[in-house]
C-alpha cells in the first residue's frame, strides 16, 4: 500500500518556520531564500487544506491548526534524528554527561544502565554524583536528575520521578511491633532522620508523614541522623531503625523482602525529581536517545 504523505521538503520547511516563527531565520537555516519557505508552507497548506500560518504586519503566528501539527511533526523529527544515529554504525562512539543527585544516581540511575547499553552499544554514559549547585567551574551536563527547585533559562525540564515516601525497616523489626501496628507505635521505636547538608535544601519531613498519618505535630527523637538518602537505606537495612525512604530507590529490597512496609502509610513527594537538557545539548541525537530512553523507565 502507498502512503500519502506530505510534500517532505515542505514539511521541513514548516517545521523551521513554525519553531521559530519567522521565515527569515529558518530560510537562514535551511539555507534557502524566505520566499522559498513561504512558498513550501503554502504548498503544505493547500495539501492539509486550510492555513497554517496567520500571515500578520510584523510576522505570523500558527494558527490552532499549526500548532497542533507542528508539535507533532517536531516529534517526529526527533525520532528521525534519533533513528539515523542509531543506524550510523559507522559514526565514532559519543559520551553523554548525566549530572546526578547522589542516592538517586546509586540506586536508580547507575543499576540501569546496563539495559541502556544492551540496547544502545554505541553510546557512552558518563554519570557525575554531584550536589546539586552548580560551581561554575563545573562542566555543564548534557543532562542532570535532581529535585525541581528553579527553572534555568540554560536547562529544559521534564518530570521524571514522583513517587511517595514510605516507612520501611529490616524484617527482624516486625517482631517488635503489634500485630496490627499503628504510626503511634513508631514512637517506641529508632528513627533515622536524613538532614541533608546542602545549604537551602531539605526534603520532605518525619513530622510531614506522622501529619499525613493523622497525628499532627508531635515532638520527634532520632536514633541517627545522616546527609544522604542511601546511607539510611543502609542503616535500615542493618537493622539500625526505621527510614522514610522514596519507594522508588528501594523497589528491589522491597520486592526481595530485604525492606518491609509494615504501615501502608503512602506521603506523596511534593518536591519530584525532573530530568534537566542543557539547551546546548538539546540538538544531540544521542543526549536525546539518553533522554527519552529514561523518561521511558519512569
């Protein structure tokens, strides 16, 4: 069967024009007169059957119908642009630079990449654990995981991890509590605390979830206190009390029992973890088969 596609030379003339809107700067970079992109997204539009553009004094503007087809052919163009880098299996071997958070990228981001280089051999990932301000002598990431504070100007942002916290402990803790416990029976019992040293950030709270549990504010002790996320799952995992852990770094403990959820009490993260592009790596095939294989593992 035959497809009926759009005029291809048109297409990549819209998809320039509608990015930029403006017929000069994507005649520029198509290296063609503006003349010659007006003339292609006319012949696109005759073939669609209705405007694309609003021709106005001081430029155009997409209508409904543009702006609808130019986010899905942008789409596509992507995955063009992916798919031919994969299949140049000639072209040298290139590194990605992922800037990470330092538990997320122990327990989330370094025990995946595996699967990622099963599937895309050709491609380099080079994984920085580091805190997450910047120092400007720092290199700038093609992509960084850390929690949405800010939005920069030099990064574009999507979500990639929510989640909800949970109260876990080593089974031997089971013993210790009723039958049927109840967050009061924590009390009782050690708690490690995460206070994370970085100036101007904290994460959600011990007294957030004993809130959302129904307890209200209470005066909380803590048997230990640490700086990062992984080093409670690791007390908690020898035994050293009970953790309010992100569900999404302690997926394998608790599937293989090694962590249990005796309290069912689910605190939603508030403050998620987004994936970061740095505007200068945005026309990367290879950052964006980084980036879209992750948002994929969400």
């Amino acid at each position: 069967m035959t497809r009926r596609l759009p005029p291809l030379t048109a297409l990549r003339a819209f998809e320039s024009a509608a990015r930029q809107l403006n017929f000069v700067r994507a005649g520029a970079e198509l290296g063609v007169t503006p003349g010659a992109i007006s003339h292609q997204v006319k012949q696109l539009e005759d073939w669609v059957g209705a405007p694309l553009f609003e021709r106005k004094a001081h430029g155009v503007a997409l209508t409904d119908r543009g702006r609808s087809f130019s986010r899905q052919l942008g789409a596509i163009f992507d995955q063009l642009a992916v798919a031919g880098f994969s299949a140049r299996s000639t072209m040298p071997e290139s590194e990605v630079l992922i800037r990470c958070q330092y538990s997320l990228a122990m327990r989330w981001l370094a025990p995946r990449m595996a699967q990622f280089h099963d599937a895309h051999p050709e491609i380099g990932i080079r994984i920085s654990a580091m805190p997450h301000r910047w120092n400007v002598q720092d290199p700038v990431p093609d992509l960084a995981i850390y929690h949405n504070h800010t939005p920069s100007k030099d990064m574009q942002q999507e979500l990639l991890l929510a989640g909800h916290l949970s109260v876990v402990c080593a089974p031997e803790f089971l013993r210790r509590l009723p039958p049927q416990p109840t967050p009061a029976d924590l009390l009782k019992h050690p708690l490690i605390k995460v206070e994370f040293s970085e100036p101007g950030w904290s994460g959600d709270s011990w007294e957030s979830w004993f809130y959302a549990a129904g307890m209200g504010s209470i005066p909380l002790r803590f048997s230990t206190t640490v700086n990062l996320t992984v080093l409670a799952i690791e007390a908690s995992l020898a035994g050293a009390g009970f953790a309010l852990i992100p569900n999404f770094l302690i997926e394998k403990e608790l599937v293989q029992g090694l962590l249990v959820d005796p309290f069912q009490v689910h605190f939603p993260i508030r403050v998620p973890y987004v994936l970061m592009t740095s505007t200068a790596s945005l026309d990367r095939p290879d950052v964006a088969i980084v980036r879209n294989w992750l948002l994929s593992r969400r």
